[in-house]
C-alpha cells in the first residue's frame, strides 16, 4: 500500500534531489538523522554497491532509501539474484519496507528486530524504504543491520532457509552441482558430522541445527569459520547449520562438507559421502569435464 504522504516522500526523492548521497566506501553506511530535525519527511537516498555490507542510523528521523546495487558484470555469471538483511538485537527506530515501482510492502516491524532474524527478497528492481517510527525520544535510538547479497543459483544454496519462506527443498545435489560446489562454495572440507549441537526453534525464526563437524582435510574456508586444534591438534572443527527437516546424519563415514558462509555463520550445503565423492571426481578427471581441479590424496 502506498500512503499519499509515502508517494510524496518518494516523489521528492526521484524528481527534486539532484545530487545522492553516497557511502563512503560503498558497502557500509553510517549516518544521523538529527539533519532531518527540522524537516521529518526529508528522504536521503543511499547507493550500497558491495556484496555485503551495514548500515547504522543513529537517531532515526525521516526516512531513507537503500538501492543494493551489485558491482559485478552479468557476464560474470555470479550476478546475485536475492539480498538478506539481519538486523542488530538493539536495531530500533525504525521499520523497513520493500520498494518496488512506487508501491511499498513491510518488510521488518521495529518490535521483530530484537529478534536478529534473517530476512531475504528478490534484488531486482527492488529498494529498501527506511522510515523513522515517531517517538519523543530518539536519543537512545539507533536503526542498524548487516545485509548481503545471495545468487539463488549457487550449488547447495537450497540449502539456506532464509530464501524460502516454506519448505526448504532438501534435495540431493546433482553431480554437476556436487564438482561446481568443490570450486565455489565458501568452504570445501572432508571430514566427520560428530552430531546435534544445538536447534534453533525460537518464534519468527527457521528451525535448524547446529552440528559440530571434525575435518580431516580443508580444502578452502572463508571467514575463518574452521578453527586448527580439534582432537590432539590433527583436524579442524566447527560448527555447520541444517534445517531440521533436511536431516542430520552423524557417523564415521567421511563427507565431503561443503557451504556457504551468510552472516559469519557456516550453512551445510552438497555433501555426498566422500567415497562416492571420489568416484565422481576420477571419472569426471579422466574425462577432462572437471571445472577445477583438487588435491584430493
């Protein structure tokens, strides 16, 4: 629904502004809105151009809007086709709406971001519209969330719950996606899921678990989420988040453990038994039909 005052903010912001503000790096902004004490329907326009990146608004007023922007060339391949924002636990202030082609749908109340829940959206064409909740206090207020852009066609990001807001599809990953994941994911390792840590079922949030996984070998990690030590100093081990209804296996038979890292937390993504794993990569090896190659001894 778009208020007449909305569609007033908005018009000003696209036929009166002639000059943006910007961050300044790019993927991380950081601003006040006491500037807009004198004029609570001012609307500052934002341009985020990273992967992934936060936004702090301090004393909350008005109302600003977020273009994501990804700098990657669609030739690429890896164009993003889905963005996700978390909010702080102390965000408040402020309630965020999606903003497609002048009509504006809630996205995040002020009261659920204490929660920190995930919540994604299709990237296209799409704006995030941040607006100032009214209060005679704005001192202690501050409005604040990471966010990051998703390519929905990546091998195992089915995998990500936050991307489907019904039954996460817990499908076993084809081949081809089995040797792409080796190549792309965030973390590529051979190791054991040891078992449940612990689950997540709080209200507004996606159930998952947390398992705790021992690698024998890492092959690539991002962000560090594998830590050196485990038993007598000869593994790496962490943690991995499952959706419930995907399953947890635990055992002695070896995976190949492979994911995608979203807000510094590890998600489980193709994961074949490492033997049959093997197979796959000789034959496609012999073959000459392996997208990247691996020390697999």
């Amino acid at each position: 629904m778009l208020l007449p005052w909305v569609a007033h903010w908005i018009a000003a912001v696209f036929f009166s502004r002639a000059v943006a503000q910007y961050s300044s790096d790019q993927c991380s902004w950081r601003g006040s809105g006491l500037s807009h004490e004198s004029h609570r329907r001012d609307v500052e326009q934002i341009y985020l151009r990273c992967s992934q990146g936060s936004l702090e608004w301090l004393y909350p007023t008005g109302a600003i809007i977020v273009n994501l922007r990804p700098n990657t060339e669609p030739s690429s391949g890896a164009l993003p086709s889905h963005a996700c924002i978390k909010p702080r636990t102390d965000s408040q202030g402020a309630q965020v709406y999606l903003e497609q082609a002048g009509e504006l749908s809630l996205l995040l109340e002020e009261k659920e971001q204490a929660l920190g829940t995930v919540h994604c959206f299709r990237l296209a064409e799409v704006a995030l519209f941040v607006e100032a909740v009214a209060h005679t206090d704005i001192s202690r207020r501050i409005t604040a969330f990471q966010y990051e852009l998703v390519p929905s066609q990546r091998p195992g990001v089915h995998m990500y719950p936050y991307l489907h807001p019904g039954t996460v599809p817990c499908k076993p990953c084809s081949n081809e996606e089995i040797l792409m994941a080796v190549c792309t994911s965030d973390f590529a390792a051979r190791g054991v899921i040891q078992g449940v840590v612990k689950s997540s079922s709080s209200p507004g949030t996606h159930d998952h678990a947390s398992v705790a996984v021992t690698l024998s070998q890492l092959f690539r990690q991002k962000s560090r989420v594998f830590a050196w030590g485990g038993a007598r100093g000869r593994s790496w081990s962490g943690r991995v988040n499952v959706p419930l209804q995907c399953g947890v296996h635990p055992g002695e038979d070896e995976h190949l453990i492979t994911g995608s890292v979203h807000f510094g937390e590890a998600w489980l993504g193709c994961s074949p038994r490492y033997k049959d794993f093997l197979k796959l990569y000789h034959t496609a090896r012999d073959a000459g039909t392996n997208p990247c190659q691996m020390d697999t001894d």
